[in-house]
C-alpha cells in the first residue's frame, strides 16, 4: 500500500464516509500501482469460463482462506482469494462471479459491508454470503440489509458454508455446470451448444436449441406454454402468436422424422414433453 493510501485509510471507519472512502483507495490503489482492470493467472482463467461455479473469497486470515478454497475447490468450484479490501473491491466489480464469500473484518480497519454496499450501488447482483465473527443480532441484521444475501458466523463448519453456498446459487438460478444432457440416442452438447442424435449431427438456430435444452432438462415433465415464453422467450407475457408452434413443429422435424422413438410430445391444451414414452 503507498503512503497515501494509508494515511487516508482511517477515513474507512467513519461510518457515512465508508463507501466513499473505499471507492477513494481502489481509485488510489489502481494509479499509484498502475494496476490493470484484470487479475492474470488463476482470476484471468475464470472470467476465460472454465465451465465451473466462480467464487471469489474475500478473507484475510490465511488459514480460513485456505480452510474455504480448498473445500470448495473439492466440490468442483473455481476459487480465487483475495486477503484485503482494495483488491477485494476491485476483484468484486470488475469481473463476473457466480458467488461471493466476504469477510467483515478486513485489514486497514476496512469493514467488508463497504465493499458490499459498493458493489449494490454499482448494481453488482452477485449473491454475497457475509463470513464473520461479529455474531450478534444487531451485526447479522446489519449484513443482510447492508445488501448481504445470507450471514454466517465463525467459527463454522464448512459442510453449513457449502450448504448455504448451494442455497444462494440455487436461489440465483445457478446449478452446478452439466456439460452434456440425454434422452434416449439424443445427446446436447452444452458447451459447444451442438445437438446430435444417433451419432448424426443436427443443426440447429439458437433459439432451437435453448428450447430443446430446455425441454430436456424437463424430460418427462409437461412444459407449459407460458414456462417456455418465460424461459426460451424471455416473454412475461403472451404475445398472442404461434411462435412456439412453429418452433415446435420445425424441432421435431429435425429431431424426430427418421429416428425412433419419437421424443417430442404434444399434451393437448397443456403444452409439450420430451419423453421416450408416447
């Protein structure tokens, strides 16, 4: 840290100023180390999408560091750590992650709330887990309305931490990475967003293909029509057209005519099934 940077870095505490004082020092700290907007190594290859859940982990105590990267890290996560506010802040805004786990307690007197609320005013949207040691009712409060999505006290165990972890990723609509679903002789590659069935390639637009993988991660469950606008779509609403009927009718020719058995279904006035059940 320069000399500015601490002589300023007592401001943190000052309750209003929090939020001003730490965008000041990631301002600071980014000129006076002519720090570029890109961590290389290990942060460069999660923002590279290695097809795994990113969680960065703010937490300067190295022991819980490693306690917490490595057992998620074992649960097929991408983990990077960063161990004080200002790289933790720049980390936390200026890259996509799938989860945050952020310490309270941070060097430089730096509460991690500071990085929480920036992140909110910069509609960061990211699901942050709190991590501290301040337990009492008032602090856990203040976390969750300081924009935190959940609270955990230390000490803790990590089969809670990854428990909650899962519940904030399920609740943000992530899952854990698939990298290929099947029905029958039907496989979708979702990484390389490719479609084959008996070993024959099929072609397929983008929104054909989002309804199929759609459809096939709901393999014998009905689907509603309006499930579909709001999924494949993106539609809150009915547009009133036949838009799902002809992608529909176009899937199925290209899926279905020639191969055995048939997988895409019609459920009269309900909507459509993938199924190798008529």
């Amino acid at each position: 840290m320069t000399p500015a940077v601490e002589t300023n870095a007592s401001i943190i505490s000052s309750g209003v100023l929090r939020s001003a004082a730490i965008n000041w020092l990631f301002s600071a700290h980014m000129l006076s180390h002519n720090v570029e907007p890109m961590r290389t190594g290990l942060a460069a290859s999660v923002v590279g999408g290695s097809g795994k859940i990113c969680c960065l982990v703010i937490e300067d105590e190295v022991d819980t560091a490693r306690y917490i990267s490595k057992g998620l890290a074992e649960e097929g996560f991408s983990v990077v750590c960063s161990r004080d506010g200002v790289d933790g802040l720049r980390l936390a805004t200026i890259q996509n992650w799938d989860i945050v786990i952020l310490d309270r307690l941070l060097p430089g007197n730096v509460d991690g709330l500071s990085i929480l609320e920036t992140m909110r005013t910069l509609r960061k949207v990211t699901p942050v887990l709190v991590l501290s040691a301040l337990a009492s009712l008032d602090e856990r409060v203040k976390g969750l309305r300081s924009g935190g999505d959940d609270y955990l006290t230390k000490p803790f165990a990590f089969s809670e931490l990854l428990a909650r972890v899962q519940a904030l990723l399920r609740r943000s609509g992530m899952r854990q990475e698939v990298a290929e679903l099947q029905i029958a002789d039907l496989k979708l590659d979702l990484r390389r967003r490719r479609a084959e069935r008996a070993g024959q390639v099929i072609a397929l637009q983008p929104r054909e293909f989002r309804l199929l993988e759609y459809l096939v991660r709901h393999q014998d469950q009905v689907v509603t029509r309006t499930m579909l606008l709001e999924a494949v779509w993106e539609y809150h609403f009915d547009p009133q057209t036949n838009v799902i009927d002809v992608q529909i009718s176009r899937l199925r020719q290209k899926i279905d005519k020639g191969f055995s058995p048939q997988l895409l279904h019609t459920v009269r006035g309900v909507g459509y099934m993938v199924s190798i059940h008529a």
